[in-house]
C-alpha cells in the first residue's frame, strides 16, 4: 500500500488543525518545545493560525548537564535554552516543566528492565505514551488547554464519521506515524501535528524556520537514545545491571564466544558478537535468542531470523480495533519498510501472518498496523515463528 503524503481533498475528511471544530476557532495550546527545529515551526504554525499559544520545555533529567551536550540528545541545557528563545522570537509564553522522575520511571527504567528481560524495547514510543500524551496532555487539561502541539511528522484527518485518524507524514524520510502509534482515540483528540497539516520536506522546514528568524533553523537533529549520553547502549545497561558474563552459542549448542551480559544483544546483531569460532560456511552470524534466564546468547546465519507470523500483547488502537482476519501492512521498526499481513484481534492478543518472512524481528519491539497511510494501532511483540524452525522464539 502506498505511503503518499497526506494532502488536502485526499481523505473524505479534511486535514484541520483540531478536531470537530471550524478551523479558526482560537484554542488554547501548549505546545511541546523540544529545542529542536521541528517543534519550533510547529508552535509557529500553531501561533500563526490563530491559536493562543504557550510553550513548554519538558526537562526530562534530574541533571540535565549529565545528557548530550549539542545537538545530538534532546534533554540538554542548550536545548531548553534554545526552546525559550524560540518562543520569544514567536511570542508566546514559555515555561519549563519537570517531569524528570515520571520519565525516569515511565522510560528509563521500563528500557533497562525490558534489555533485562531479553526484549528490545522502543523508548521513543513509551515516552509518546506516558510522557508527551499522558502525563504532559493530562496536565495541559487540567490547566485549561485544548489541545497540546508537538513537531512530529504525522497527519491528524477527521474522517466522515467525525472521528479522528492519525496518517502518515507526507515526507516519508521524516515519517514518526511508527512512533505516535500507540496513541489512542481520547489522546488523538487532544493533539495537534501541524507539521503534517501541509505535506513538507524537512528541508523546506528548514527554511521555514530561517524566515521566521528562528536561529535552531540549521540545528542538527538529535539521533539515537535521548537519555544515553555517548550512544553506548551495552555500556549503560551494564553499568545498571553489572558484567553477566556467559555463552554465546551456535544453533547447535555449541560454544563459539562469550559475553559479559545478555541484555546487551538484540535479535538480528551482527556487529560486536567477537566470536572465537567461525562459522563453518564462513558466512556472517546474527543473533538469533536471548535467554535472560540461561544468560545464552545464540548466534546463526541471516536465514534463521526468518520470520512468518508474531504474536503482540498489550495493543493501542488510534480507532476501530481490527476486525479480522483482515489485510493491512505492518512496520516494525521505526524507519523500516512497510510489509504485507494478516492480522486478528483475539482475547486481547493481535496474530499477525507475514505475505513473506521478515528478518530482525525481536520480542519487545513494536508492531504497528496501518490501513493505507492510515495508523490503525500498535501493539508490543511477545513471540515470533521462525520459518527454519518449530520452536516458537520468546523473550
């Protein structure tokens, strides 16, 4: 299914900027300001609309000098103070609010505690849901805010029926409808995209931002993990869960490496497994299961991690949960590409069969569904069946 921007007339419904309501009624917004370039033009956009609008940095460390400096994080003083210059070359209110130890616990310690467990976890998406749409939407209600804006690329559409829809972004490189996946209805109803009102490139965005004399215009992106300082993943887990040393095992068994914990593996790895042994093909080996509770690391080649169907608990839908068996494509990873599959809805579990395996699949992760651009849900992978292989892989 094609991933075409979201545009004006496209839809039965019309892109706005809330739901329900003519789009040039004044709402209030709080408008989340990350320091960033995209949240910038967004609380512009919104400003510029017509909307009465106050910006808000989240300060999600209890010591913020600890985090990225630059632009590689999102939670560094220079990021903060570049989003209250922002707003006032805009002209709206700003605040910064502390929500460091529900980030903390909703965020950090759900990662580490999932890598414990033998699970890959997505903290973009887990900070969407308890941080920006949960407890920063539900203090912006209780303050009297309508809606609360952020710089993601996705696409809010009123469907004839008047409920809301989350659609991709019309710049598929910039795409983060994988990430607001696990929005649902109530949260929908309160959040504004105005990067995806308008289909745009990041470069036009840019540029917007540079003739609205806004000096993040040319700021780098950050990249990888907010909350790890250096991108050294294996090196913050260990330094929470301490060295676990053991094996790292072929399919059959047999001892070709070791490791100082197995939490610092994620299914479909190649790099780093600093293996003794070879392969007899002399082929690459990937990761293909993580044993929390052996400490076993087991290792094959690229067409063992073959996968034809996962099951997914915990699932959120943006609308209408799926009806089925029904025919939708899937993501599985932030930018990766869209996959044809079956998926059914039953007792709370989402089944989901492959047109064709995939590989990299890993417990932990998250599946997202999506209806032509159109996000349907998302829900957290449990277990995985491998084509090569009877035995059902389970964090």
């Amino acid at each position: 299914m094609p991933r075409g921007p979201p545009a004006r007339g496209r839809y039965p419904g019309r892109v706005s900027d809330f739901p329900n309501e003519p789009p040039r009624q004044r709402l209030r917004v709080l408008a989340a300001m990350s320091g960033g370039v995209d949240s910038a033009v967004a609380a512009a956009r919104a400003a510029e609309a017509g909307h009465d609008v106050t910006g808000v940095h989240l300060a999600l460390s209890a010591n913020p000098q600890s985090f990225r400096t630059g632009a590689r994080g999102c939670c560094t003083v220079e990021d903060s103070r570049d989003a209250a210059r922002a707003a006032d070359v805009i002209g709206i209110p700003f605040y910064v609010w502390d929500l460091a130890e529900r980030f903390r616990e909703d965020v950090v310690d759900d990662f580490v505690a999932e890598y414990a467990a033998g699970r890959t976890p997505n903290p973009c998406l887990r900070c969407n849901e308890k941080i920006k749409f949960a407890a920063l939407l539900d203090k912006a209600l209780a303050l009297g805010f309508d809606a609360v804006c952020t710089g993601h690329y996705a696409a809010v559409v009123t469907g004839p029926d008047g409920r809301r829809e989350l659609h991709r972004s019309g710049d598929a490189a910039k795409d983060q409808s994988y990430v607001l996946g696990v929005l649902d209805e109530r949260q929908l109803a309160h959040a504004m995209f105005p990067l995806g009102d308008t289909p745009a490139t990041k470069d036009e965005i840019r540029a917007e931002a540079e003739r609205r004399g806004l000096a993040v215009a040319r700021k780098p992106d950050s990249h990888d993990i907010c909350f790890i300082a250096d991108g050294d993943t294996q090196g913050f887990l260990a330094k929470r869960l301490g060295a676990q040393e053991g094996p790292i095992v072929d399919e059959s068994g047999a001892v070709v490496g070791t490791h100082t914990g197995a939490y610092g593996f994620t299914v479909g790895q190649r790099k780093g497994l600093r293996l003794g042994v070879p392969a007899a093909d002399g082929k690459p080996r990937y990761v293909l299961d993580i044993s929390p509770v052996r400490n076993t690391v087991t290792v094959g080649p690229a067409e063992a991690l073959e996968v034809t169907a996962l099951t997914a608990i915990r699932p959120r839908w943006c609308g209408t949960p799926p009806q089925g068996p029904a025919a939708y494509t899937a993501q599985l990873r932030a930018h990766g590409e869209d996959v044809p599959v079956t998926a059914e809805l039953a007792d709370g579990t989402l089944s989901v069969e492959f047109a064709e395996p995939v590989r990299g699949v890993a417990p932990g992760q998250a599946v997202v569904l999506y209806d032509g651009t159109r996000v349907v849900g998302s829900a957290t992978i449990a277990t995985t069946d491998r084509a090569t292989a009877s035995v059902r892989r389970t964090a």
